[in-house]
C-alpha cells in the first residue's frame, strides 16, 4: 500500500467530483433470478393498469417496466443533480465509532444536503423534467412527512410546472414550516383527507377529524390528476421507475467505498415505502443476486408500520381506495389503521415491490422499533452531539439500527463495516425533538 492509499484510508470524508456523477440509473429487475411478479388487475371493476396509463408520467410508466439493467440518465437531468449538490459525500463516523467503543467501523451517505434537506429530490428532478418535455401542465402528488412533496414542489418550480400536494393530516397540523416551504416554492397544499375529491370528502363524512395515512393521500393525488386535464401523478416511492431513479445514491456510496478501499459487510436505512432504502442498498444487491459480492441488507421500520416485519407477501392495492393495480409486496393490508408517529414517513402499509422481492429471497432483513419512537429520538440525539448533524425522524431509524449493530460488534468484539443512509435532515422537525425528548 503506498502512502496516498493509507491516507485516503483514513479520510473522514469522502467525495467525489461532479465530473464522476453516475451517466446511469440502475435497474435492478435485469438481475432478479426467476420471474419478479407483476402488477395485476384486481378481479372487479375497471382496468387499473390502463387508469395508471392515463394519469401517470409517460416516461415513468415506460421506465416502471423495463428490463434494461441501465437506464441513462437525460443530460439536463444531470445537470440538476448537480445543481442540486450531486454527488454527495460519504462520511466515517470516527466520533461515533469512539463513543460506542466499538470495533465496528461506521460511514453514512449524506442525503440531507439536498435543497429541500432530503433524498426525495433525486426522482422528484427526474419526474419533473418528464413531465415538462411531454408538455404537462403540472404534478399532484402525496406525502407524509412532508420531505417527498417538497422535493416535488422545487422540481417543479425549476422546470415551469404547477404543483398541487395532498398532505397526511396528522403531519400537515404540525408543520406549518415545511407546509410554508413547499407554498414558497409555489405548491398548493392541501392537508389530507380534503374535500377537493370524492375520496377525501367520503372519508370526512365518516369521521371529520381522520388523521390521514399515505395511502389515503396517494389516492386523493390520482384522482386529482385523472379530474385535471394536464395533470399527471407523481409518486414518491414503492412504484419501480421511484427506486429506479434512487439508485443514483448507491451507486455513488460504491464508487466512494471503491476509493477508499473498503466494502461494506452490512446496509441500513430506514424504510417505509423503500425509496431511500432502495435507493441505498439496490446496486449492490444486484452484485450480491449475481455472486460478486457478500453484503447483508437491514431495513429499520416503525411498529406503526412493520410491512416487512409483520406483513405478508401477497397482491395488494397501493393505494386506500383501490385505485391503483395489485402489485406482489409485503403488506400490512391498504386500508389498515396506523398510530401517527413523528417519522411519518415510514409510515405505509406496503414495502416496494423490489424490497419485498428481496426480502421474499432472503436477501433483506428488518426491525421494527416502539411506536413511542423514544428509542430513536435518543440515537439521533446522539448523532447530533457526537458527529453533529442532525437527522430527520425518519433517518434516525436507521441510526438506531446501526448504533445497535455496532453495539453488538463491540460485544462479540467483532469488526465490520457499517454503512448507513442520513436520507434526510431535521431542521423543520425541531417540534418532534421537543416532545420526545422533552428539552
């Protein structure tokens, strides 16, 4: 080893230069073993494949089903990636590692450093630019803890569209901040259920002070955008073209461990829906699926939400009211009840069909942490004073796994390499931190 490839060794930080920017998504379908299972029309009612033709992005849809292993990326999308403060650096928790006194050696991806402090932006640019080159007029979407429509409302203020955001009620009530970033970007933004459609006004009438869930705002979206000429839906996460698009994270965390040498042994993200997570761990899944490399996977969930931990792999709806085709996931059912958490989130009934494969194959483990989110709180406490940055809800699943992880290294003395994802900061959830934490 010469003396420059120790030093890079022991580099804190990891970056890569916008010249290295990934020209590709990756696919991870082209290297399933046998037949991945597809979307299927329920045995009732109208066509939901041909209802997804309508409202989505065409080139989504096109992407949703391919087979090609790369997908290019378009060059002016490239270069709002950029923009957007692409590639982003990977980080040695060396303070974190010295806290817990472990043998284990701990690096995350910084996602946070988005404009909009998260991940989502990385298919929200995508989707954006797909819309405007096909003429549309604007997006409507869902989101839950707010990161996703977000994400959304900035794609679209920089490509000229028109942006409209259904919003989980429990959330929408107590983040008047993100709600304001996402009206600064010039997003209309409704707490869900609404009565601007015929499933949020059914669904008032049972019961005016419904929280909301995902599910329930997906489908407020997709009615939006079939009831709007010039409309089209984009989805935050699950669907395959989101996780597709994500894939740009993992394949820069392999280029950067490439650098400095290292593989990782084991991957964590938190995990609601799958986009971060897939986002994270699919490139080098898919060389694990093809026997080039052993790394083990772990999704940090919610008991709010354990769809990988408690659900079961089968044909359900996407969506609250079934708008969407059956797609094969491990779900907890589309119109089950959910606590409200702080990381809202991972909160969804179902894992991306992609996930739910994998876990289906062995090759994706889980767990699933107190609703009280108490135990989650006090990691991302931790990271904060220890490294200093301060994570979302939702990215302190992951820390929590992967503080418990090191922890069990130090007890079996133990060495490994841990990976880990920082999907999103939480500068606009400092309410969550103060009634958790009670500080």
């Amino acid at each position: 080893m010469t003396l420059q490839e120790a030093l890079l060794k022991l580099r804190d930080q990891v970056v890569l230069g916008p010249d290295e920017l990934p020209g590709s998504w990756y696919n991870i379908r082209a290297d399933f073993p046998g037949d991945f299972p597809q979307p299927r029309e329920p045995e009732n009612g109208p066509s939901r494949l041909e209802f997804l033709s309508k409202v989505l992005v065409k080139k989504c849809l096109e992407q949703e089903t391919s087979t090609e292993r790369w997908i290019t990326i378009p060059e002016p999308v490239r270069d709002l990636y950029r923009q957007a403060g692409r590639p982003r650096p990977l980080y040695r928790a060396r303070r974190l590692e010295k806290y817990l006194n472990t043998p284990a050696r701990l690096y995350y991806k910084r996602e946070d450093l988005s404009p909009t402090g998260s991940h989502k932006v990385n298919t929200a640019l995508a989707q954006a630019y797909y819309a405007a080159e096909e003429g549309l007029e604007g997006v409507s979407t869902e989101t839950g803890a707010g990161q996703w429509g977000s994400a959304l409302a900035y794609a679209a203020s920089l490509l000229g569209l028109k942006c409209v955001v259904f919003w989980v009620r429990s959330v929408y009530d107590w983040k008047p901040d993100r709600r304001a970033l996402m009206r600064l970007y010039g997003a209309r933004v409704l707490a869900s259920p609404s009565s601007e459609t015929s499933v949020g006004r059914e669904l008032l009438a049972k019961n005016p002070d419904q929280p909301g869930s995902l599910g329930i705002a997906v489908s407020e979206g997709l009615e939006y955008a079939e009831r709007n000429k010039g409309y089209a839906y984009c989805l935050g996460s699950v669907l395959n073209h989101v996780l597709i698009h994500q894939s740009i994270i993992g394949l820069e965390t392999m280029k950067q461990f490439e650098m400095i040498g290292q593989n990782p042994d084991l991957m964590i993200g938190c995990l609601g829906g799958g986009s971060n997570f897939g986002g994270f761990i699919l490139p080098f899944a898919g060389e694990v699926l093809k026997g080039k490399r052993q790394c083990k996977f772990l999704a940090a969930q919610s008991s709010s939400a354990p769809n990988l931990v408690k659900g079961e792999y089968r044909y359900d709806y996407g969506d609250h009211a079934e708008k969407t085709p059956l797609l094969k996931m491990y779900t907890l059912g589309h119109q089950t009840d959910m606590v409200p958490i702080k990381a809202d989130g991972l909160r969804y009934h179902a894992a991306a069909p992609f996930i739910s494969f994998l876990r289906h194959l062995g090759h994706v483990e889980a767990v699933a942490y107190p609703a009280d989110e108490r135990d989650v709180f006090e990691a991302a406490r931790t990271f904060v004073q220890v490294e200093g940055f301060l994570p979302a809800p939702e990215s302190s699943y992951a820390i929590r796994a992967a503080i418990d992880q090191a922890l069990e290294c130090k007890w079996k003395n133990q060495e490994k390499v841990i990976a880990f994802n920082i999907s999103g900061h939480g500068f606009l959830d400092l309410a969550a931190y103060q009634e958790k934490l009670k500080f």
